[in-house]
C-alpha cells in the first residue's frame, strides 16, 4: 500500500518505549519512529508534489512551536499509548491539515474526533493489558517525558518500509528566536 502519513516524531520518548513498540507494535518495525500522529492516511508519495509540500507548510505555518508531556497512560480497545499534555496543539495541527486538504480525514473518518497519542503497543487485550502495566513502570522509574514540538514530519511508505519524506519547520515567534 503505497500512503503518507503526518506525524510529530517524539525521540525523547525513544527510551522508554522502544522496546515495547518493536515488540508490541507492528509500524515500529516498519520504520516508524516514536510519534503522535498529526494526519493519517494522507496522499500516496508518488502524488506529492512540491506544490502539495508548499500547501501543507502554508496550513502548518499557523502552529508555533510547543512543549508538551508524556506522561499519563491511556487505553483504547486492544492498544496502549501515552497521551500528550496538552492534547490541543496536536488537534490544531490535524485541523489545519484537515481543512487545507479536505479529502483526508484522520483515519479516513473511522472515529468521532482526534485523539493524539504515541502508540506503544496494539493487538489483542492481554497485550495491550501488559504493556500498559510495563510502561506505567518505565515511567515511574524514569525522568517525565517532557519535549518540544518544532516541526512535523511527512512520512512516506511506497515499499513496505516507512521513510522520512519531508519534514516541515513551524514558525517561531520574536520571543522564541
């Protein structure tokens, strides 16, 4: 399947979740990194010209960088991830994206709203029940996950193999230079 994705990758997650992911989720060893995803599926790469990566910088250019942490755990039916705090930078993001490019809904409009997380693990219940009780350990013995959004990243996946297509600077203010 040949597809794009938007995402926000997270490397100050790495430590305490990549064992889990390349055990527990698939698109880790895929090539994906730690990410919260912005807007998926997008266009497939062979479509994307230089004219679709000047739209999504214009829709882009209306987030500022931002702090964010990860440190509570959530549950969706048969997966596990970690939420960031504050969640609304990452919905702007997704809307901006989503009402420059109208024709692609997050996760092809399968749920009601956006919901941001870093997925660490997902398959069945058991799965998703361990990894859940292994990262709340990992996070009590580690530092918080506290980091900054400066940009997000287009990923693309034309061979079964996810790579880095293009990655998208948001504007810093006076105050931030």
């Amino acid at each position: 399947m040949s597809v794009s994705a938007f995402v926000v990758e997270v490397p100050a997650a790495e430590s305490a979740v990549s064992e889990l992911r390349s055990r527990f989720d698939a698109t880790a060893k895929l090539g994906v990194p730690a990410h919260i995803t912005v807007l998926f599926p997008f266009m497939a790469p062979d479509e994307i010209t230089a004219h679709i990566l000047r739209q999504a910088q214009s829709a882009l250019s209306v987030a500022q960088p931002f702090r964010f942490a990860l440190t509570k755990i959530g549950r969706f039916a048969t997966t596990t991830y970690l939420s960031p705090v504050p969640p609304e930078p990452f919905v702007a993001l997704t809307t901006a994206l989503v009402e420059r490019f109208p024709m692609f809904r997050p996760y092809g409009g399968a749920h009601d709203g956006v919901v941001p997380h870093l997925t660490v693990a997902h398959g069945g219940d058991a799965i998703a029940d361990f990894a859940a009780v292994e990262l709340e350990r990992r996070l009590c013995a580690l530092e918080p996950i506290r980091t900054e959004c400066n940009s997000v990243t287009l990923l693309g996946n034309t061979s079964g193999r996810w790579k880095r297509m293009h990655v998208f600077d948001l504007p810093k203010t006076d105050q931030q230079r």
